[in-house]
C-alpha cells in the first residue's frame, strides 16, 4: 500500500473515531466498550509465521467482529490489510499492535544474543538494538519480543543462545540495554515496544531439557535469577511475557505469586503482560487445569493481560466473568494496560505508524550490515592462540575445511528472522576476500551430523547441494588433500542454526562425531589447525583444546558472519570477546558457574581429588573457559589494585582503580572485570560476584589507570525473610581480565 494513501485511511479514521482529539483518553474509550470487547484487546492471534501447533483460522473474521487485540508474526503487507480491518471494520475502529521475535536481527542479521553477550559491548548492543528494530517497524511490527532475561548455567538447553549468559549483573545491563536499543523515547516510528521474557526462570529447566520443571528456592530465586527481568523492567520495558514452565509446581501462566506479587508489587511492573505461545492451552497438560475455561480464569485472575493464541479468554472469559468467577474489575485492568500499549506506542494516532513500505528498501544497507560487521566481530571469542597461529599472515595458503564453511543460511543462527533479500556472508567468502581466492582453498570434508534425515529434519536452509549424494570417503579424502597442500588450514566445524534455539536441547554437546572425526585426521597432517567454531551454545572442547593450535569461537554471527570472521582470523580487528558462560569440560560438571557457593568443604579450582572433598573423581571443578574469558592479540598486564578506602558505610560508593599495561605492538579492547566476595552473611554467599565492568582500549606500548565504581548499595541481597539487605562486614574486591582466581588482583575493605 501507498504511504499517502496509508497516512489519508489513518487521519480520517483517527478523526472519525475520535482518536486524534485532544479529549481522546482510554477512559473514555473503555466506557463505550462492551464486555466482549473488552477480552477481544486481550486476545492475540497469530499470522502466518508458525512457532507452534495453533494455527490462524479465520482471522479476518475475528478481527472484524472485535474479538482481536494484537497479532504476533505476521509483515509487511499482511500487517496492513489486517490493521485495516480493525480499523475500518470494527465497531470502535481500535486498532491492533503487531508483535514479531525480533531477537537478533531483521532484514540485518546480528549475531546470537549470546554472542552478542559475549562483547560485553553495551553500546554496540544497543546500536544493533536499534537498527533491527528500525528495520522491523517499517515492516508493520511495533512490538518485539525480545529482551530474554533467562539466566542459563546449562548449555545443554538450546535457548542460552537467546540470552546474556550465566552473570545476573552482566543479563541485567545487557538487557536494559536491548531496551534502550529498541524502545528509545518512544517518540519515533523506529521505536518499537520491547518484552522482558520468559517470566520467569525459563533457563534453569532440570537437566537442560526446553520446557521442562523448574523449581528452585525462592531465596536463590531472587539473589541469582530475577536480576535481569528486573534491569529491563526498570529501563522501561513496556511489556512482559510469563513463560512455559512450572514453578513451586504451578505454571507460570497461572503463577500469581510471581506475576503480580513478584513482578509487579516488587519490581515494580506497569505494563501489560502477554502469554507465552498458547500457554494457556499448556495449563491442561501441566496438569492444573481441567479445561480451558478453568485455565483462563487461572490466568486471568492471577494477572495475564493477554493471551497468545490459546484463544482461551477470547472463548470462555466472557462466561467466566458473568457465573463470577472473574471480576470484571480484572478484564477492565487487563484491557486497559493493552489500550495504554496501544497509546503509548501512538496507534492511536496512526494505525498505519509502523507501516512503511516505502523505507523497506533501507532494509539491510551498507550503513546496517556495518553495524552487524562490527558487532559480529566484536563478539568472536578467541579461546585458544598457541604459538601464535593467529592473525594469519598475508600470503599464506589457506585451506578451509568443514562443513558449515559454506551454508549461508546457517550463519542467521537460531532467531534471526529470516532475511529476504540478503544472505548471509560465508566464512569461505569472508576469507576469499580478505586473503585471495587463489590463497583460499575448500572442501566441506563431512556433513554436519552423520544422518542426511536428521540433518535435513533439523534445518530449515539450503538443504540442496549439501553434497549428501558424493561419498563420505570421497568428501574426507578431497580435505585431506587441500589441508596438506596448504600452510594453515581453518576448520569450521560445530553446530546447524537450529541446534539451538526454542525446543533444541542437546544431551551431548560435543562437535557432532563426523565433524570430530575429520578434525583429528586434520590435526593428524601435523599442519597448524585454526578451528573455527559456529554454535549457538558452549561446546564440550576438551579434545580441541589439547590439540587444536587455535580455537576461535564465532557463534552464528548472521548476515556478516564470514566478514566478521576474516576481520579477526586476520588482524585487522584485535579479538576482545570474552564469554558470558563457562565452557564446561564434560557434560558431568553441568550445571556450571563461576558465582557458585563455598560449601563446607571446598576444593581448589583444579585441586585433584580427595576424599570427602566437594570435587569429582574423574575431572577438575574449574570449567575448560571460565565466565570472563577470552583471548586477544597480545596480553595486558593488570597491576596496583588500589582502593578508595578500606573502610565504607552503607550507601558510599568506593573507587575501585587499576593499572594496565600493553606491553604488545597492538591497541587492545581490555575488559576489566570487577568481582567482589562477602565474606560472612546471615545466609552464605558465592565465591565471586560480578559487580562491575570497564571496556577500554589500550593502546600497543602504553599504560593506564582504570577506575571503577563499587557501590555499597549493589552489595546486598535477599536474607532468609526475602528482605534485601546490605550486610556490614569484610568483602573481598577482585579485578582482572577474567573470573579465573589465577588472573585476579585482590584486595578487601570493610562495611560498617
Ligand atoms: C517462545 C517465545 C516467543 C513466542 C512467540 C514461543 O514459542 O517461547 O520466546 O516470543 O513463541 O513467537
């Protein structure tokens, strides 16, 4: 449709219904409403993109009949014709607000929110926050889903790709950060609402396993997990989404509890809460409700504002509010947060706001991909350089092996939306680029996993020319000819898109065997080997890194991923990546965290094992990579830990300072990491935590002092009553370039 024609539907409409009056307010619009109405703005339909088993029918006429508030995944011109419809048709003219997944990225793929954690890179976050969803709101989409606030200490659950990784703190300021990205000031059309989800502690599913029980105290509940949700709530998140799982054995979606005492009376939530994907539904297999009348009236009463696609308040609330068993009072509350919504982000206005065909083709530019290039790089993590195999010098043969060298599609990761006009950039043309095609040589050498069914049940992508039908001896042979004709090879190796994401756990986390396999026989041609990894979670490692002269941890990086990867792999950006997860050596050590407790009987981080010691038999308690970890060009050197004082009261804020020296030929992006200890509490604490970080660039042969804040007030925590208090007493301050004890500066100071 024709933005005049657009913008002259959207004024007379707004003048017709009043909308643009000055006097318009919701009160006024609530009074016209009826009942039915009212629980039609609760409800949510879903478009045409498909994430679960519900389906769309008759859309249209639910719309027109007033029975529809909001629609999730549905673009561009879809987008148009049913606002239309709203609009146009309906007795009050409301119109809808359009939701998407805009987690990584839109026409513009970004890397893995996880990845994107790992550059702890607040600013570049928000910049990539920013233009996806700059890009989504010309496509008709106002609202994302997107901050995941779930901590993960478990890579086996597929979705710790979509979240900031295992730190409270850090989830907390990368969320508020995707917040600030997408939302702004909500005074332009780019700004898009954002979601705080999955409310709550959807990532500490027993056994990794997507969508299965959560339970945990409430004491760890609030000292370990709800930092995060509470960081995007406080920078303004305009919505929330309850999520799948149970907790203290009831449902999130019914959870009243946690969605009104916790996320509103205590965190101080305003605005409107939606479901998870037909969650609803969920209540009846979870087991707490008999029918979906009885799971509305659960939902409803316990604070659900809208419901995803269940259709389980647009077909039994109405019933439920007239037998009593919902107040009406609850509708009125519900249906209003989802006109405030509305409101705030200006549909009243104009319907058509996020409607702007005529910018589309903005989508994906130069200046976007820039972005997406330099958050890509940013967010490689360097894990592992020996004898300095890397940069790569110019001139070198290069030989690229494995299969996910090549498979565009796969570098959008697991929740980009899919692009349209823009494919990916491989590593194999990343590096052709950079390097020389007649410097560069490939060959897939094996499939990704060993069975052409799954692979094919598992990806969604370029599933043509994947060379299933040359034999597998052939494809190994052709690799182990290139890689001995060569000086480096550069293995890319690791997992599809969707073996992380929604419903991809994983009960073995090593590089899948075909792929391992055809490593050792290329580590076995005695050249040097750079691996690259591609995944959307911490990988097992252990035989890498005893073997692998160079690891390079590049997630799935999207549109620019071989760009980004040419850029460190050759120098010309210095890796500064440092992870957000602990890489663990086995799945046994799982689940694994650098803020872990003491115990009464603690062992050393790589202390062998003893006896009636808190360690296992077969393996260290360190983790492969420790939280904080990563590798670049050249080492700085930390040094003169110095405090402000030794000495603080509850509410001072101390300086925290210290000197770093490069003594390298190369400017290094250091991130100083602030860790702190209590040492005796009324309840016990954890070995370290994050209370700060510092991103700064220091330049090749030069010195610094880098100060960092430590404020007393982010000392404190939930006690045994769940009253957050700042305990006096002694804390340990440990600053380093990562949470590994052997890299840390120490020093202490006492509260009074
Ligand atoms: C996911 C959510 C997502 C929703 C809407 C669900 O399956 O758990 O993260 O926002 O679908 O697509």
């Amino acid at each position: 449709m024709k933005k005049t024609l657009l913008t002259t539907l959207s004024l007379c409409l707004a003048m017709v219904s009043g909308f643009a009056q000055e006097n318009f307010s919701i009160d006024s619009l609530m009074a016209k409403m009826t009942l039915e109405e009212k629980i039609g703005q609760m409800n949510q339909l879903v478009g045409n993109i498909l994430t679960g088993s519900i389906s769309n029918s008759g859309i249209k006429a639910k719309i027109s009949a007033g029975q529809v508030g909001s629609i999730l995944n549905a673009r561009g011109e879809s987008v148009a014709a049913l606002q239309k419809i709203a609009v146009e048709q309906t007795r009050l003219g409301i119109p809808l607000v359009f939701g998407l997944d805009v987690i990584h990225g839109y026409e513009t793929c970004f890397p893995i929110p996880l990845a994107m954690a790992s550059s702890w890179n607040l600013e570049t976050i928000t910049e990539a926050c920013q233009v996806a969803g700059q890009e989504a709101s010309r496509d008709g989409i106002a609202w994302t889903f997107t901050p995941m606030c779930d901590i993960a200490r478990d890579p086996r659950w597929g979705r710790i790709a979509e979240g900031a990784g295992e730190d409270p703190y850090l989830g907390g300021e990368i969320a508020a950060a995707q917040v600030r990205g997408f939302q702004g000031n909500l005074d332009k059309p780019t700004d898009i609402a954002a979601c705080v989800k999955h409310f709550a502690l959807y990532g500490a599913p027993q056994a990794g396993r997507d969508y299965y029980t959560v339970d945990m105290s409430r004491q760890q509940m609030f000292n370990e997990y709800l930092w995060p949700y509470h960081a995007a709530v406080k920078a303004g998140a305009l919505t929330a989404m309850s999520s799948f799982n149970e907790f203290e054995s009831l449902p999130l979606t019914c959870h009243k509890y946690m969605l009104q005492t916790v996320l509103r009376d205590i965190m101080g939530f305003q605005g409107m809460l939606v479901t998870d994907y037909a969650a609803i539904r969920e209540i009846l297999q979870h087991g707490a409700a008999a029918d979906l009348k009885e799971a509305s009236v659960r939902s409803a009463n316990a604070g659900v504002d809208m419901d995803m696609v269940a259709e389980g308040f647009s077909t039994t609330l109405a019933d439920a509010v007239r037998e009593g068993l919902v107040d009406e009072a609850i509708v009125d509350r519900a249906c209003r947060r989802v006109l405030e919504l509305k409101k705030k982000l200006g549909l009243f206005e104009n319907p058509y706001k996020y409607n702007r065909p005529e910018e589309l083709e903005l989508n994906g530019s130069a200046q976007n991909r820039a972005v997406a290039r330099k958050m890509g790089a940013q967010s490689i993590v360097l894990l592992k350089n020996e004898s300095e195999v890397l940069p790569l010098a110019p001139g070198k043969k290069i030989a690229v092996v494995g299969p996910l060298a090549d498979l565009s599609m796969e570098m959008i990761g697991c929740w980009a939306v899919r692009p349209q006009n823009h494919r990916p950039v491989t590593l194999l043309q990343g590096l052709q680029q950079r390097f020389g095609a007649e410097n560069v040589k490939f060959a897939r050498g094996c499939h990704v996993l060993e069975n052409e069914a799954l692979e094919n049940q598992i990806s969604f992508h370029d599933r043509k020319d994947r060379g299933w039908d040359i034999p597998s001896d052939k494809l190994r042979k052709e690799a182990l000819s290139i890689a001995k004709k060569s000086d480096v090879i550069v293995a890319a190796m690791g997992e599809l898109a969707e073996m992380s994401g929604e419903g991809s756990s994983r009960a073995d986390i090593t590089i899948p065997e075909p792929q391992r396999g055809l490593l050792k026989e290329l580590v076995a041609t005695g050249k040097p080997v750079v691996l690259v990894v591609m995944s959307g979670r911490p990988l097992i490692l252990d035989w890498e890194d005893e073997n692998v002269d160079g690891i390079v941890y590049a997630w799935h990086l999207g549109s620019e991923a071989g760009n980004a990867i040419a850029d460190v792999l050759s120098g010309d950006v210095n890796p500064s990546g440092r992870l957000t997860v602990s890489f663990p050596r086995c799945v046994g050590q799982i689940p694994i965290h650098y803020n872990h407790k003491n115990t009464g009987r603690p062992a050393g981080d790589f202390q062998p094992y003893k006896k009636y010691i808190s360690l296992y038999q077969d393996v260290v308690n360190a983790p492969l990579y420790p939280f904080g970890y990563g590798l670049s060009y050249g080492k700085v050197e930390y040094s003169d830990l110095k405090l402000s004082s030794a000495k603080a009261a509850v509410g001072d804020k101390l300086s925290v300072s210290v000197k770093l020296k490069n003594p390298s030929e190369r400017d290094i992006t250091e991130t100083v990491q602030l860790y702190i200890r209590d040492k005796v509490g009324s309840i016990t604490r954890p070995v370290k935590e994050l209370k700060g970080f510092r991103q700064v660039c220091v330049k090749a042969g030069s010195e610094m002092t880098v100060e960092l804040e430590l404020d007393s007030a982010k000392l404190g925590f939930y006690n045994s009553e769940l009253q957050y208090v700042v305990e006096p007493g002694e804390f340990d301050v440990m600053v380093g370039p990562s949470s590994d004890s052997r890299s840390l500066l120490r020093s202490s100071f006492v509260l009074e």
